[in-house]
C-alpha cells in the first residue's frame, strides 16, 4: 500500500547529483530496460500522441485568451506553488483568505482535460500508461512532457488554465460548509521549493509571508483534527511546508469526491483502502511493542491507527523505520473503485478519491473529465482495474530498481534526489 496523504505532498529536496562511472551507468540503463519489458511501462511516446501535443502548445496565449470569458477569473488573487526543488512541472496551487466566520481554501489543479480528452491519441497513452512512473533518477511521464511542462504547468507570472476547487470551511471545525468546483484562469505569483516556503515562514517580511502563515495555521489544525478522527499519520516529522500541501490536497481530494457522491451521486474512480483484521493489527502492534525504546501509550490501544500515530510521535528517531514497516506489512493494498464502498482506512476516510494529479495519474484525470462534464465513461470499471493494475506495476518497479542500486553500491535515496551524473572511469 501506499501511504495517500504522503504521496500528496511530493519528495524531498538535496543537492549534487551522485557521480556514477560509464560501465555503471550503462548497467543501469540496461536494467531500466529489462524493468521496462517486464512491467509492459512504455518510455517513448508515439509519434501521433507527440503530434497532439505540440499542436495543443502552438499558441498557449492565444487558447488561454478564448477561454477567458468562460472561466472564472482568478488572475489577481494571491495565488502560489510549492513543490520539490528537482520539479519539472507545477500542477496545483493554492491561494487562502481568512473571513469572518469561515476560511477560504482554494486548490487551482491544472485543466489538464482541456488539452487531453477522451477523443485524443494523448488520453489512450494515458489510460495504457496508468500513471507516472517514478524510478530514482529516472521518470517514465503519463503525459508527454512537452505538454505537462508547459501549458499544463502552473509557472509563475503567466496565465494558466486550471480547475479550482473552492472550500468554505467552518472556522471552529473546519469542515466543509460549501464546496465549489470550477473551471478558472490563474497566475501564479511564485513558485517556492519546500524550504523556500520554509523560509518564508520564518521571516515576517518576506512575499507571501502571511498567506503561507495562515495556510499553514489552516493545515496545522486540519492535520491534528484528522489524526484525532483516526487517520494514520506514518510520518509525524513532516516539516510545515510539507504539512501544507499535504493537508491542502487531502482537502481538495475529499471535497471533490464528496461533491461526486454526495450531491451528484455518480460513479468515480475512488479510493478504497481496506482494513486488516484484528489479528493483523495485533501483530504488528505486538511487534512495534517489542522494539527497543519503544511503548504504545496505554490509552492508544483502541483504535491501531491511533496507536501508531501515539508511538511514532514519541519513539526513537532510529525505530521509526521498524515501525512504519511493521504497519505496511499488514495493511491490504488500496485500490481504485467505481464505487467507495468501504471507505479509505488508513486515512480513516468514508469517501477519497484522487483530483489533484492529473498530469500524474489517470484516475485524477477520469475524475476531471466526470467533473467536468458529468459523464462517467462506459467502462468505469475497467478503467479503475486499469489504473490498480498499473500503479501496482510501477511500484514493483520502482523497488526492483532500488534494490539493484543497493546492490551496485548506490544509495537510491540519493539517486533519487539527487539525480546522477555520468563521469570518466
């Protein structure tokens, strides 16, 4: 299973890519290549899908123009991106306001379903492809990138097209009082990095120090409201910045696909996360119990999930690793549904779905379009095994890729986040 409210908010930041010799460098493209055939994940794009994606970004102004007067207008408002040092595109942003008895939370996700419709070559590679795939150092895109890193990319001080969630949130409980989804223009005031963004909270006379600070008073709350409800937290260290998109997307995420269930009630690619049993539960708490330095607070034992979230805030930073293996040994894998049945646990949600990765994700882009147009495709079914299936394959690849740059003498984190440059023998 993957943790969803962690892969909300991206990876982290490093420096220096790592100096990898030519004969290494070949065996890793080689493996990447046996990876490649093995988890049936394309690498070049079709040069019909390359066609419609150059036409799509022939006159970006003059498109973003004619939609204008269509779309909500939201180019003035203070509006900005946060994302991984390394990003090569920017598809939400967000923008807040504090009102008297409520705040406003606007998530702006690229209108990827603009350019990418279920009539063009592009939507089939993204339906065949399933979803990004990320290996460390290596990205195989869903979406060509000449599109998702241009007209689909949130870049400042230019117009963009993009589908803007709007959350009216009870000040004293911060749940929804309304939700609004919609087709926008916006123009990004700046895009921050995450420490950017951290130090932008730490210094009161900096651009857009107020907005991230009452963003992030905003995320912290809903953060410890959602740990209270029994949402799993695997990683209780998250910086603020972190805290921020993390909090802001799972918001987006839930308003979407309960605005889909609840008000329009139609089927949606959601996210559906079972349980484990009882006996699962007990064994990885009797295991974490076990560790070194480690204690589950007494009154935690209730409920796992709270437990958990109780002992990783107070163990060792050296057993938070044991710990978080321990929990995903047991936990089911989620999965996509046309129907939510049964809810997301970890995230202790009764509906969750995905919106906020179109570019990265088909089941954010199957969303976008039933949003959009309130038509669910014919074989919703089919799409949501599609995009299990591939998501599946693409994480199995991912670790197989990692365990051989263990094996070659290559730390993957730092591949990953640092990149690799190829140097003489």
């Amino acid at each position: 299973m993957t943790n969803d409210a962690q892969a909300e908010a991206g990876t982290a930041e490093a420096q220096g890519p790592v100096e990898v010799p030519e004969d290494l460098a070949r065996q890793l493209e080689n493996k990447r290549e046996d990876l490649f055939e093995k988890f049936e994940i394309s690498d070049a794009f079709p040069a019909e899908v390359l066609e419609e994606a150059d036409e799509a970004t022939g006159d970006v102004a003059g498109d973003i123009q004619a939609e204008v007067d269509e779309r909500a207008d939201l180019r003035e408002m203070t509006t900005w991106t946060t994302d991984p040092v390394d990003a090569q595109d920017f598809d939400d942003a967000i923008s807040i306001e504090e009102r008297e008895d409520e705040f406003v939370l606007w998530v702006h996700i690229a209108d990827v379903t603009h350019y990418v419709t279920p009539e063009t070559a592009m939507w089939d590679e993204a339906i065949r492809r399933g979803n990004t795939v990320y290996l460390p150092g290596y990205t195989i895109h869903m979406l060509p990138p000449e599109l998702a890193e241009t007209v689909c990319s949130l870049v400042p001080a230019e117009d963009r097209l993009a589908h803007t969630v709007e959350m009216h949130l009870d000040k004293e409980t911060l749940s929804f009082d309304t939700i609004d989804i919609y087709k926008s223009v916006i123009e990004s005031d700046e895009r921050l990095t995450y420490s950017q963004a951290e130090e932008r909270l730490d210094d009161p006379e900096a651009p857009l120090h107020d907005d991230i600070e009452l963003v992030w008073q905003l995320a912290d709350r809903m953060h410890e409201i959602r740990k209270e409800d029994g949402s799993l937290v695997l990683n209780p260290r998250r910086d603020r910045a972190h805290t921020i998109i993390e909090e802001s997307m799972l918001k987006a995420n839930k308003a979407v696909t309960h605005e889909l269930m609840w008000s329009r009630g139609v089927e949606a690619v959601y996210r559906v996360h079972p349980q484990p049993t009882p006996d699962e539960w007990d064994e990885a708490l009797r295991e974490i119990q076990d560790l070194e330095g480690v204690s589950i607070p007494g009154d935690s034992w209730d409920d796992p999930r709270k437990a958990v979230n109780a002992t990783l805030e107070q163990a060792p930073e050296r057993q938070l690793g044991k710990i978080q293996w321990a929990v995903m040994k047991v936990m089911p894998r989620a999965k996509y549904m046309n129907d939510p049945f049964g809810g997301h646990h970890a995230l202790n949600f009764e509906i969750y779905g995905h919106f906020t990765s179109p570019i990265r994700r088909m089941s954010d882009l199957i969303n976008h379009w039933i949003v959009y147009q309130n038509d669910v495709p014919e074989n919703l079914i089919e799409l949501c095994d599609r995009a299990s299936e591939r998501q599946k394959a693409g994480e199995q690849a991912e670790r197989e890729y990692r365990n051989f740059l263990e094996e070659v003498g290559l730390d993957p984190d730092a591949v990953n986040n640092r990149g690799i440059e190829i140097v003489e023998d």
